[in-house]
C-alpha cells in the first residue's frame, strides 16, 4: 500500500515523527501519542502502557539508534496502520526493524511494536535500552 493511502491525521502525525527522527527532536511526541497508548518491546513479553512510557522508550531508543534510517513503508487498507522498515546500528552492531504503528481516528499512535533482527543485535539493543532506563523501572524485590 502507498502512503497517499493513510488518512489525512495519520500523514500529519507520521511527517511530524519523521521530522522528529530527522532533527533528533522527539520533544513534540506528546503531540501525536493517546495517553493509553501501549508499547511492545521485542525485549519483553509485557507491553508497556500509557503515554509517559511510549514517549520515554521511543526517546531512548532515538538516542541509542545511530544510522537510523528508514527505508521502506506499508500502509493498512484502512488508512490506521503503518508499517515502517528501518536499519540502524547499536555500536558495532547492524540491525534491521520493522515499526508497527497503529493509530486511532485522530492519527495518535495507539499502539507501537517494534521487531529487530538479528539477535546479536537485538541483544545489544535491550542492553543499551536497559542501562538507559535502569532509573525508571520498578525494581523487583526478593522476599
């Protein structure tokens, strides 16, 4: 599917991410997330939820990321739900992804997976991910 076929608030939202990417200004996020908005991590097997959650991860990993770059785009039927293939590094490791956008009525993303390969990759994004965000996820405690 061509990108003409997003609806008119999906292409205003995703021109406002691409040119978030692009300046490495994510600061404007709040913009285009719904406060329940869920994240899926191909780290973990829980989504993390709300708005504060998505904006952190996506900040983060925008910064982990270099040569990030996207390459191609899917759009659903429907006009809600974007598919994005980028590549990138994690220090001496290459990388491919895909972002699973879905979005709402409204073009806010309601929901962002993301899937990396390879593993070697995969695992040294969750740890750079991890030591990034070590202060902000609950601790567990043994009894």
């Amino acid at each position: 599917m061509k990108m003409n076929q997003a609806t008119p608030a999906v292409k205003t939202s995703l021109q406002l991410w691409h040119d978030m990417i692009a300046t490495g200004d994510l600061s404007r996020l709040h913009e285009i997330v719904e406060n329940d908005a869920v994240f899926r991590s191909p780290m973990a097997f829980k989504p993390y939820a709300g708005d504060m959650a998505v904006i952190m991860i996506l900040t983060t990993v925008s910064k982990v990321f270099q040569e990030f770059r996207y390459e191609r785009t899917f759009v659903s039927e429907d006009g809600l739900n974007l598919t994005l293939e980028f590549s990138a590094k994690v220090g001496d490791k290459s990388l491919k992804g895909v972002d699973l956008i879905r979005f709402n009525a409204n073009g806010k993303i309601i929901e962002f997976e993301v899937m990396v390969r390879p593993m070697s990759a995969l695992q040294a994004l969750g740890g750079e991910m991890a030591a990034r965000l070590a202060a902000f996820m609950p601790t567990s405690s043994s009894s």
